[in-house]
C-alpha cells in the first residue's frame, strides 16, 4: 500500500467529515481531556486495516498514541481487542468514525476473500478481484483482497491492456485489436483478450494474446476449449461467478478466477470503539 496516497485520501475523507470543526467534541472536552478507546471484534473474521488506524489517528492529533494488536490479515474472534489508541478525547472522537467505516470495510473484504480462497482450495486456481470497486477506495480494497489471500488483476485501465467485447467491436476484430495495440504499446505490457466463443479464442491465440479470459462461460465450455491454449498464455475465467459456483471453475483447469463479488457484495466486519475512562 502507498502510505503517501493513504494519507492523502484520509484527509480528504477526514476534512469531508470534519468540515469547520467537530461541534460536538469542541463543545463538550478541553484538550488536556484524555481517553482510551479500544477497537473490538464483534463477529469472527479477517483483520485488515492496521495502516488505517495508525495513518488516520496520527493525521487528527500526533499526541494519540496507536497500538495495533493484529496484523493485516490474521484472524479474529469475537470480543478480541484489535486496537487500543489513546489520547485527546476530541481527537479520538472525530477520528473514530472514518477508520472504522474503511477498517469494516477492508476487514470484510478480507474476510469474504478469504472464504472465497478456501472453497477452492485443492484446485490450483488463483482468486483475484476485478476493477468493480468503490470509486476513490480502489487501493484499499485491492490490499483488502491481499490480505485475505487473493491476488489483484490490474489496477486500472492504465496497466495492462485488457480487450473487452465493446473494444473489439470497435477495433473490427480480435485480430485487428491485438495487432494495433502491439503496434503502439512496448513489450512490457500484457495484452488480454475477453472471448465468448471458442472460435475467438483461437483467433486470440493466433493474434498473440498473453492471457485468455473465458467471459460468462460454463464451466463445461471452459473444461472442453482450455485444452486448445497453449502453455504459454495465460488462462482466466470471470463473470458471474460467486462463493456458490467458484470450486465448479476452478476444477476448469484455468490459473484464475477473478471475481467482482469480492469487492461489491462483501458484508462488512462488524468492528465497535469501547471507550475507557482515564484521569
């Protein structure tokens, strides 16, 4: 994760949320009030978000002192303390809220990630996630995905070449698409190409295509055409596939499953602050 970009996407979310000033802390504590606040689990799962915790609280008040317990990625119970962060009491409170909302977040997504790793689990395949996620979350979402122990797909348009059916339609071809793209985009770039049928699969094939993606295909469709790629391109598999039917594509023989679900209809972890009194 870029500790630059998390930082400056905390204060934009903190001045969003914090606007002139918190009417409700600055009218209730002096600055010499102290607190303690303690993260706790509430339901079982995935942490993710140490980085968050300690990023944001510093970015309100560098007096609030942050002691992450977990590590991004490791498991938690039920009433287990994730973190205990101390300090002004206003700062604690108006901090709060923002770090929470994107631990939750992070954390769920981890957790559903993590589900989803072990129901394929035997196959060989790799989960990976998709660009379908919260405009402006992006790089925590993906490092969400990470830490439950799935892998990222690119992470936008401007990374790898991926050829979508709108693309090729407007390209003339699969055929024609790969061979502009090759003609104007260096070596270093992989090119993808979205197929629906087996004959665009040996068309991308031919025009050299570095990954296959099998979009909205059976998973029979898949076991019978990947026979036919060869052992240097590598093989995907995406579109409506969720938690219920993942172990069916990953018996396919594809090396990556890359779902959308991951990132748009996890459940959030359920994460509360406790405060403690201190004088």
């Amino acid at each position: 994760m870029n500790n630059l970009k998390l930082k400056a996407m905390l204060e934009d979310f903190f001045i969003e949320d914090i606007g002139e000033g918190d009417l409700s802390s600055q009218a209730l504590f002096k600055q010499s009030d102290k607190g303690v606040f303690h993260f706790i689990a509430k339901e079982n799962g995935i942490f993710c978000g140490s980085e968050v915790i300690k990023a944001g609280f510093s970015i309100i008040d560098n007096a609030i002192q942050v002691d992450v317990k977990k590590q991004d990625g490791d498991e938690v119970q039920i009433g287990e303390v994730i973190a205990i962060i101390s300090g002004p009491m206003a700062g604690l409170l108006q901090g709060e809220r923002v770090v929470l909302n994107l631990v939750q977040r992070m954390s769920g997504i981890a957790t559903t990630t993590m589900e989803t790793v072990g129901i394929v689990e035997g196959t060989g395949v790799r989960i990976c996630d998709t660009r379908k996620t919260t405009p402006g979350l992006r790089m925590l979402e993906k490092y969400a995905v990470t830490c439950g122990g799935g892998y990222n797909h690119r992470k936008g348009l401007y990374d790898a070449v991926m050829l979508k059916d709108n693309h090729i339609s407007f390209a003339g071809g699969i055929t024609n698409a790969v061979k502009s793209v090759k003609e104007k985009l260096g070596h270093t770039v992989k090119i993808e190409v979205e197929i629906e049928s087996k004959q665009q699969m040996l068309e991308a094939i031919e025009a050299g295509a570095d990954i296959i993606m099998f979009d909205n295909r059976t998973p029979e469709e898949i076991s019978e055409w990947i026979s036919y790629v060869p052992s240097h391109v590598v093989t995907e598999a995406s579109g409506g596939i969720t938690p219920k039917n993942v172990k069916e594509y990953g018996n396919t023989g594809v090396q990556y499953i890359s779902l959308g679900y991951l990132t748009h209809s996890y459940k959030s972890l359920d994460i509360s602050a406790k405060v403690l009194m201190t004088t």
